[in-house]
C-alpha cells in the first residue's frame, strides 16, 4: 500500500498539466492574444493572422505539492528522504491535481473604422482535474485508529474531464474612454468524464471497533466508446467506436454547448486604466454516446470469528455486493465550464514603461480561488516588448514569470510565463505560453499624452 502512495504522488508531482489562462499575458497588449482573457483588449494592428496550430500553444504543470512538501533531510546520510507525515501536514482537505491543454488552430483579428475589432478563434481543449482527500491519504498512510468514533470522509474524491472543440467570435467597441468587449462562443464537445456524485466514507465504532463503509457514487460519460457490463454487474474494457468519423468526433452537434466572454477597459488618463473580464461562462449538454455509472452500498466488518467455517465466503459475498455496480442508464446531462474573473489596473510611466497588477478568480466545486499578479511592462524598441511579473495565490509566493515578444517584418513570436521554476525544490506550479503570428497595418509607437513621460512622477 505504501508503495501505491509512493508512486500515486510522485506521479503528480512530476508530470501533472493544468492550464489556465495566463495572468502575465493580459499586461502584453502588444501580443494579440491578450484578447483571449479579456475581449475588451484591441489589437494594435489592423490584421492580425496566427499561424495555424501555431498561433497559441499553452499548457500548464500544477500540483500544489512542491518536493520540498514531501521530502526531509537526512542528517545521519545527508540526503533527502520521503517524509509522508510531513506531507500531510501540510496537505488541505482536499488537494486538486489536473491537466489541460490548449491549441489555438486558427487565429484571426480585424480592426475597422469607427474603433471596431473582431476576433475569430478555432481552438481544442482539454481539460481534467481529481480531486484527492486528504483523509484517503491518512487513513492510506497513517491507518485507521485516528479516525475511532468518528467518519473517515472521502466524499470530494473525484475526477473531471473535458475535452472539446471552440468556435468564437469576438467583438469589440472603443467609445471615447471606454472600450467594450463580447466573444460568444459555440462548444463541440468531444469526450467528458464528470464525477457528479461522490459520496464515500467509513466510520469506526470506538467501543466494538466495527468499520462501517459507505458508498454513493454517480459518473457521468459521454464519449466514442463503447461501455458494458457483464451479468455481475462489473464493467467491461471501454472500447473504441469505430462506426464514428473523425468529423462525427470533432463536430459533435449532440454535444452541443455555448460559452461567453466580456470584458471592459476605462482609460480614466494618459497614465492610468481600469479593466475587468469574466472568461469562459458557459456549459456543454452531453447527449450523445452518454453513460451513467452509478454505485450504491454499505457495509460493515466485525473482525474475524475464527469459528465460523463459511466466514471466508461471506465476507467475500458481502465484499462484492457491496462493490456492485448498478445497471447503466444513458440520460442526458451538462457540465459547467470554470469560469475566471479578472480585476485589472495599468499604471504608465510613460510611453515605453508601465505597472500593472491583476486579481484573477476562479470558482471550482463551489470554493474559490484566488491569486494577485503584479508586474513591470517595457517596450523600448520597436520589436521588443518585455514583462516580468509577481504572481501570489493560495499555494504560495514565490511565482515569478516572464513574457517576451520579438517583431522582425510582419512576424511576431511570443513567449508568456506566469511561473518560472526559480527554486526547484519550491516548484510546485510551472506554466508556459508561446506562438507566431503575422501582424499588419501595425501602429507607430504613441506617446502618452502631450508629454512622454507621466507628470505625476516627473517635471
């Protein structure tokens, strides 16, 4: 068993991906892709084209557990042991790893008279999150005496997968001051996998040491695979559908679903702005293919009667009936994307320098999470622009990122962190951003204002 949690948790800690939009990118608004977090941010070239599939690759490596979490320095040896007690000390209630990626296929920005930006995006997605209970890894680790007269809950043990295919069309108008965005969007979905009901648990009865489990699970699937079960009730291997096309896959109109951008940007001066966005408000309703997993039980061991000769076989019996699936039903349902909110403040000294600092919000499995990013933005030449940014969330302080963008002709490359892995042994989050595009009919660097520099800090 101990071994299990060796490689269970190492495993997360090494290779997890989970991706968000990044917080450093949204100050980079000579990079077009800082539309993606707030559709309220126009471009500064009258057409923008990303390179197809190239235009915005982005993923993200997030565990919560940096190596520092989970290993202890040996003195007698002088080198750095497991120390699982350590890590659950420092563990939450329930401890979220998960994986996504995001690829743009196709990018494009207009800008027409009259302060008027449309953006279209064909983007894929995929996104997955499990969420571990911290008292699945002490009773795991630790044994269940600390748990006598009381319920061992592992109730927010679940898992959630998204993948799925964006259509949007993005809008945005300048109104003196006050520049106003939308993006709608229309969702393809692909595959889900969402744990809609996870009730798991056992309690211990402090005076005749009974373990009573309990189970009520729901898992909702929607997907080209194939799920049955056997006469026992125990699931088969999923297998591929072969009889779906890759178009059928990747245009699913059985999986349909709709999601909305909105952004704004106040330009109170020359030297200071205000902005605001909620990104990715909306849901996907899973039709097609849809299976519903469902498991129900209960049960209780008493210890081992030594006299009874069938006790062998009826704690198997009881095992198994408790364990027993319940048949599949194929209903309808809907899952919610995770929403972000960001809260926005830009500050310019003057035209090739500038503060920002950002609060980005998310609210996942009715808890929210929040992180504060600040950042310094300079863009002294004409094919350069640089960030570096100080991002502080709820896992801790030490995030760092960086974002570089380099112009030659009509080409543009960027490369946009929020979490450089300064100190390894500290790492627990690590993300990156990068693509091409082509840029057109681009403006001159503009002053700020009647002066190049911010009256308030000079004279």
């Amino acid at each position: 068993m101990k071994r299990l949690i060796y490689f269970f948790l190492l495993y997360f800690i090494i290779i997890n991906v989970n991706a968000q939009e990044s917080s450093t990118l949204y100050f980079m608004q000579s990079i077009p892709q800082s539309n993606l977090i707030n559709p309220a941010i126009q471009g500064k070239c009258k057409i923008f084209v990303g390179l197809p599939a190239l235009s915005s690759i982005y993923f993200d490596v997030s565990t919560g557990i940096a190596y520092n979490d989970i290993l202890t320095k040996n003195n007698a040896t002088n080198k750095f042991d497991l120390d699982f007690d350590k890590l659950i000390t420092r563990l939450d209630s329930t401890n979220y790893f998960s994986t996504s990626v995001n690829i743009n296929l196709l990018s494009l920005g207009l800008q027409f008279k009259n302060n008027l930006y449309f953006t279209f995006d064909v983007s894929d997605k995929v996104f997955a999150r499990a969420g571990i209970p911290k008292d699945l890894l002490r009773f795991a680790w630790q044994g269940n005496t600390q748990f006598e007269g009381k319920r061992a809950s592992f109730d927010n043990f679940n898992i959630d997968l998204n993948y799925y295919h964006e259509l949007a069309l993005g809008v945005s108008k300048k109104i003196d001051n006050v520049t106003v965005g939308i993006k709608g969007k229309v969702l393809f979905g692909i595959g889900n996998l969402t744990s809609e009901r996870t009730k798991i648990g056992f309690s211990s009865d402090s005076s005749n040491f009974d373990i009573t489990l309990n189970s009520d699970i729901l898992i909702n699937t929607s997907g080209p695979i194939i799920i049955t079960q056997d006469q026992d009730s125990s699931i088969n291997t999923p297998e591929f559908n072969d009889d779906k096309s890759i178009t059928d896959i990747a245009l699913n109109r059985e999986n349909m679903g709709f999601a909305l951008d909105a952004g704004v940007v106040y330009d109170i001066n020359d030297f200071v702005s205000l902005s605001a966005s909620v990104i990715d408000l909306g849901f996907i309703n899973w039709k097609d293919d849809v299976n519903n997993i469902s498991q129900t039980g209960n049960f209780t061991f008493s210890g081992i009667n030594m006299q009874d000769t069938t006790f062998i076989s009826s704690i198997t019996d009881s095992i198994k009936n408790f364990t027993r699936m319940n048949p599949i039903t194929h209903n309808s349902y809907s899952s919610s994307l995770t929403s972000k909110i960001y809260l926005g403040g830009v500050f310019k000294i003057n035209k090739d320098i500038s503060f920002g600092a950002l609060s980005r919000g998310e609210l996942y499995n009715k808890k929210y999470y929040q992180a504060f990013t600040f950042s310094a933005n300079t863009h002294f030449l004409k094919f350069l622009s640089t960030t570096v940014s100080y991002t502080i969330n709820d896992k801790g302080y030490n995030n760092f990122g960086f974002g570089l963008g380099l112009k030659g002709g009509p080409l543009q490359f960027y490369l946009v962190s929020d979490h450089l892995p300064v100190k390894l042994q500290e790492t627990n989050k690590v993300n990156l951003r990068f693509g091409f595009n082509l840029l057109f009919g681009c403006k001159k660097k503009e002053d700020v204002g009647s002066k190049s520099r911010n009256s308030l800090l000079w004279f």
